[in-house]
C-alpha cells in the first residue's frame, strides 16, 4: 500500500510528475501532518492487513472532517482533476492561469502585475504603478562613481520556454550592449528571469540568472532581491517565526508617526484604533539569519488568505549561514534578499574588475498561496506555509526547471566526513558548522558573495553529510560552538556530477597559546549571552517585549549604555562581576548633556598569585560585531599614550543601529610579556577609540587570558 500523508506531497507524487517521491523518501517529522489527498493500491491489501487499514482509514477520515472544519482550505487535487495551466500572451502582458490563482506579468518587462486568488482579483497593490508591485531589483554602481543605481531589471525580450498542460515557464531578459559609452547608467549584466507555475499548485516559482561576459566593464553590486508589494486593506497580519508574528502598522500610520535616528525608524501612533499606541517600527526588528529565513509572509484575514516567501535553499545566498537580511516589513512588503551589505558593509559589494565574467542562478523561490475557511485563523495558515517550506525543502533541487545554467540533482556532488576538536584531547565536534564555499582563508566564506555555498551542521558524534553540492573546486569551512577561531581543511575538494567523496576524520585545532586563567562570555560568535538592557518604555516595540531573547531588537539600546552608567565606564571583576548581569552586549559610545558621543574604555580586574614576568601571556579577543570602531588594549596603564594592542579602525557592519547581535566575526590574539602584569591586583583596559556616533562601537563574542604553557 502507498499512503501519503501530506496532500502536497500528494501533488508531488500524482501532479508533479516531474517530481516523484517514495513514501519512504517522506521525512518522518511530516508523519502527523494529515490534509486531504492521498493514492493507495487497494489490490495490495490482503487479509487481516486490510482490516487494520479499514480501521485506520475510518479515523484518518474523521480528522479529514475535523479539518475541513476548522482549519486552511486544501482543495483535492490531482493531476487528473486540476486544470490544465493556460497561458494568454497579450500586446503589454502575459497571463498564466492554473484555476487556483492567475498571474499576470507586464510584456516583455516582466514585472509580476497581478495575482488573482481566492476571490481577491489582485493581491498585489493596485494602487502602485505596475512596476512597483512585484519585481526584481539590484543596487549598483560603477567603481569610479560610487552613487548607487537601483534597477528593476526590466525585460526587453519574452520567450516562452515550457508550455503544456502541466506547466509554464516564462523567460524575460535582457542583454546588456558593452559598446555603450562610459557615462550610460545602464546596468552593465545580461538578466535572465524566469517564472514557473505548475498544475495543481497555488503559487508560482522565481528565479533569475546573472551574467558578465568577458571584457565586459568594472562594476560593484550592493543588493540583489525579489519584492511583492500586498495590498494595504487586506494584509495586516506578518508572520515570520511561531513567535515573531503581529498586526503590523499600515504605510500611514509611519508617514503620521515621528522620524527617530534614522528613515527606517519611527515613531508611530495610531488612536483611531480604540486605545492609543506608541510603538517603534522599524524594518531591521524583523531580519532573520540566512539559515532561519525559510518562510515568511502576510495574512489577510477577510478574505483568510496568506501570501508566502519560501526560500527552499540558502546555496545562491552569500557570507555563509548566519548571513541576516530583510523579510517581511511595512507595506505590507515580503522579501527574499539573494545578497546585500546588510550586517556586514560594503566587503560585501560584488566588485568586479575590468574584464571580469562571472554567471550565476539566484533561486528558484517559491511564492506560495493558501487560504482558509472563515473559521480559520492565522495559526492555521502559518502551519500550512511551515508544512510547504518543509516540501520545497525536501524536494531540493527541483527537476522542473528548463534553464542549462540550473544543476539538477543527477549534476551534483555530495560530501561527508567527520570532523573533531583537538584543545587538549580529541572530541567530536557537536553540532558545528560545516560548509563548502570558494577557496580561500580560514574565515573568508563570511565575505565570500560571488560563488555558491553549501553548508549543514554536524550531529552529536562530529558527523557530516553536505548533499547536492555543484560541481567546482571548494574550501571546506567550519566553526565550531564553544570554541573560538575559524577551520579551513587543508586540501581543495573538488565535487563533480555524481561524486560521493568521504573525508576520512578532520581535526580543528582552536587557537590555544596557554591555560585558562579567566574568560568573559561564550565563544558562539554572537553577544547574545551578555546584558541587554530593556528599551525605554516609549521607544518599545510591544511584540519583541514579549520575547526575551529578541530583546536586542528593540531601538534606542545604543543610548542605554548612558542611561546605565551615567558618570563611569563599565568595571568587571573577574570572580566577582556576572557577564550575563553586569558586561553590556556591546561596547558604546557615550552620550553627552550636548548630545555628542565620545569614546569610552571598559576595565577588567583580576588578580594573579604569581606573574612568569618573562614569559608571554596572551588575551584572546574574539568580537562578534564591529561598527565604524578602534579596540586599544592597555595593561595595568590606562594612561599609557601608545596601547598595547590595537585593531586599528575596522567594521563596518551597522549591527548596533540594526538591530543585530553580531555581524562579521573577527579574532584576535593578543601576546605580551608577563612584565606587564603583576602579583595581585591587575587592570585590562579596553578603549573603543572612535566616537562621533552612537552606532560606533563593538560587540565581544567572548575573552579570555591564558597563561604560559608549562614547561613540564
């Protein structure tokens, strides 16, 4: 007998041909998700095993009517009863029409225009012109010119790729001419988007490739994504997480509301909802990492309808798995951001030289439509979407795509091995971070952004297994939680179609000079374990004050600092001090009666029974985040006109305006002579040099002092 259990797996066992899956293929964690459509072969069962499946059945069928009742609408479809997809090319649109939903693009620009479901005749802003609905979108500029230029990535050309009655796919491009001259602000990269829409399937699938031939002209890109515009009166519910999810402010409650420190944020008030609210809004509360943003999006609950981003794979993104970026915001406006500078700065501009080729896919995403009965509420919705990003997940990479430069799965390679930690003794290295990404420097994935990156999370014995990795040369990344610094395996592995290579046990080495005499923190590479401090209570955003640990989204904290220690800087004591209680998440400026921001420096006391005054010592400091700021290391002086150590100005990745917890991760080791200590009491000063702004400043990942070795 076949059962499947999920009616979208249903779709892709009966509908999408081009994508059959066994039952045994379905994840076991799908096992308790029952929804209407499933195929069985009646002519297997026998004897006493049909009973069971009679008794079976009969409950399967009774929470059938259970969710018909109470729960999202899921119409049962099958190939043989969904409509064909018919396609409608007109002099200025297409339109492509599966009888769940009709979609309408502008000819040939290729815009998504329209989207007509469950009775609303356009999800999309019709108030907005036609290019402003749903499209794609890069920031650029030219090297010798550094202004940005945002372009929507019109089509000049439709092509009809796949036309049946199973599927459409639909090629809008454009080609870049290289003889035009210097000063033309054209974007300077052949566009290649596509859409695809299945039979049987409520939604439609996205996806685009990039392309620079060789000799073409010097260029930096700065942000590359999809965008869908909803409309206003309808989508007032987002949802990105189980526990991220609000009624969100309209576009005129921010434009009535008050500008804080920067556009994005504001002040908004709204009385006419029956009791007055004064919250802060602000797009960057809601960004996610790269390895959680899988699916988000909005509700509408009259009619009860959802309009979903799904990210089935984060392989096209850049700066590996904790990348963060935008999703969904005010707007109502959902992403899926392919690169940006986001959390990181311009070290994450795609700069390509004079000359430089370079292609590359960005997708396929997946929007996905579902709807509810009147009885349904958003957790239902929410639950189904969570289900379908499930499938899309599994179903990577897909088959049904038409495009040469898109590798199936037959085209790619697998990786697997087990990695270890040696920091004294050999342990497996539990739940570490493994990926795949250009060859480069221990640490370089997190700026990488022009190839592809592979990444998964080992199990509780250091195993690994990275699946459907494209043909090329790579680096082997790792970072381990608990343990600071970066993994580069030695050799370049080299994956080819159909390649199943298996490293024998690779051995991570942290960084390690000595003994541990004392440590501040966990190294995870964020500062989520320090003190965060609550907003004021005017400057809250109510949903995150909910949330404990996304207490760090909330706006203002930069001016806490101040607030907290008004006339002193932070003091530590090792022993004495709790840095979950007493060492704020990031290093700040300080804020002044005449609202200016200055520098400050943090003490750390400790004291030592006995000092090798000869031999080295060293301080590891591993920061999460650095904005615009100098850390200068002095010891037992503080005035000392030259420090010990510095970093010189670094980072540039904003985390503290936007809301992070971390940006870009950088370690350092810092040596010095025993000299410089002394028996009993001691002081390590830290002073983030640079001040101007309240966005200076770093976030410590975690510290520590190490001793010599002993020479026994």
């Amino acid at each position: 007998m076949m059962f499947l259990v999920n009616f979208k797996d249903a779709i892709l066992q009966d509908s999408r041909f081009y994508n059959k899956k066994r039952i045994s293929e379905i994840s076991p964690k799908h096992s308790n998700v029952l929804k209407p459509g499933f195929a069985f072969e009646m002519s297997k069962m026998v004897g006493s095993q049909m009973k069971s499946y009679v008794v079976w059945f009969s409950g399967f069928m009774f929470h059938l009517f259970l969710l018909s009742e109470s729960t999202v609408r899921r119409e049962n479809i099958t190939k043989s009863n969904s409509r064909p997809v018919q396609l409608q090319i007109l002099d200025d649109q297409v339109v492509v029409d599966n009888g769940l939903a009709k979609f309408t693009f502008s000819n040939p620009g290729g815009m998504i225009t329209g989207i007509n479901y469950n009775g609303i005749e356009n999800i999309l802003e019709q108030g907005n012109v036609e290019n402003n609905r749903g499209y794609w979108d890069v920031v650029w500029s030219k090297l010798e010119d550094p202004g940005d230029i945002t372009d929507k990535l019109r089509g000049t050309n439709l092509t009809v790729v796949v036309q049946n009655e199973d599927q459409v796919e639909l090629s809008f491009t454009k080609t870049w001419i290289p003889t035009l001259p210097l000063n033309d602000t054209t974007l300077p990269l052949n566009i290649d988007k596509r859409y695809i829409v299945l039979r049987g399937v409520p939604g439609f699938y996205s996806y685009a490739t990039f392309e620079r031939l060789k000799g073409w002209r010097n260029m930096v890109l700065y942000q590359g994504r999809i965008v869908f515009k909803l409309q206003e009166k309808l989508f007032r519910y987002m949802a990105l997480s189980d526990d991220r999810q609000r009624v969100m402010p309209t576009p005129e409650d921010r434009e009535r509301g008050t500008p804080l420190a920067y556009p994005e944020a504001v002040l908004w008030k709204n009385p006419s909802s029956g009791k007055p609210i004064s919250e802060v809004d602000d797009k960057y509360q809601y960004s996610t990492e790269d390895k959680d943003n899988r699916v988000h999006g909005w509700i509408s609950s009259n009619p009860a309808t959802g309009f979903w981003m799904i990210t089935p794979s984060n392989e096209f993104r850049v700066a590996g798995p904790v990348k963060q970026d935008l999703t969904s915001h005010v707007g109502p406006t959902t992403l899926s951001m392919f690169f940006s500078t986001h959390y990181a700065g311009k070290s994450l501009g795609l700069e390509f030289e004079d000359g430089e080729p370079w292609k590359k896919v960005f997708g396929p995403v997946f929007i996905y439509l579902n709807s509810g009965l009147n009885k349904a509420n958003t957790t239902s919705l929410w639950q189904d979407a969570k289900e379908q990003m499930l499938i899309e997940t599994e179903s990577w990479p897909y088959n049904f795509l038409h495009s040469g430069d898109y590798f199936l799965a037959n085209k790619r390679g697998t990786l697997s091995g087990t990695l270890l930690v040696r920091d004294r003794i050999l342990i497996p290295a539990n739940f570490a971070n493994v990926g795949l990404g250009l060859p480069g420097a221990a640490g370089s994935w997190q700026t990488e952004n022009k190839g592809y990156q592979f990444w998964t999370q080992t199990d509780d014995k250091g195993s690994f297994l990275i699946k459907n990795v494209l043909p090329g040369t790579y680096n082997l990344y790792a970072w381990v939680p608990g343990f600071i610094g970066d993994y580069v395996y030695e050799k370049i592995v080299t994956i080819t179609p159909g390649s199943n290579i298996k490293l024998n046990n690779v051995v991570y080495t942290p960084p390690r000079n000595g003994p541990i005499l004392w440590e501040i923190g966990i190294p995870d590479r964020t500062a989520a374990e320090f003190f965060i401090p609550a907003p004021l209570p005017t400057l809250e955003n109510k949903l995150l004050s909910k949330l404990p640990k996304e207490g760090f989204r909330q706006y203002g904290l930069w001016d806490r600092y101040t607030d907290l220690h008004p006339t002193e800087d932070l003091t530590f004591t090792i022993g004495v001090s709790s840095y979950q209680k007493d060492w704020f998440y990031f290093q700040a400026t300080r804020r002044l009666a005449t609202k200016t921001y200055v520098p400050t420096t943090w003490k750390i006391l400790f004291d030592l029974k006995q000092v090798a005054t000869t031999k080295n010592y060293t301080l590891q400091l591993a920061l999460a985040s650095a904005s615009e700021a100098e850390l200068q290391v002095r010891i037992n002086d503080g005035e000392a006109k030259l420090p010990h150590f510095t970093t010189g100005l670094i980072g540039n990745d904003n985390a503290i305006a936007r809301h992070g917890i971390h940006g870009l991760y950088h370690l350092y080791s810092v040596n010095f002579l025993g000299s410089l200590l002394q028996s009993g009491k001691n002081i390590i000063f830290l002073t983030q040099s640079r001040g101007g702004s309240p966005f200076n400043g770093f976030m410590y990942d975690y510290i520590r002092l190490e001793q010599p070795p002993s020479t026994n």
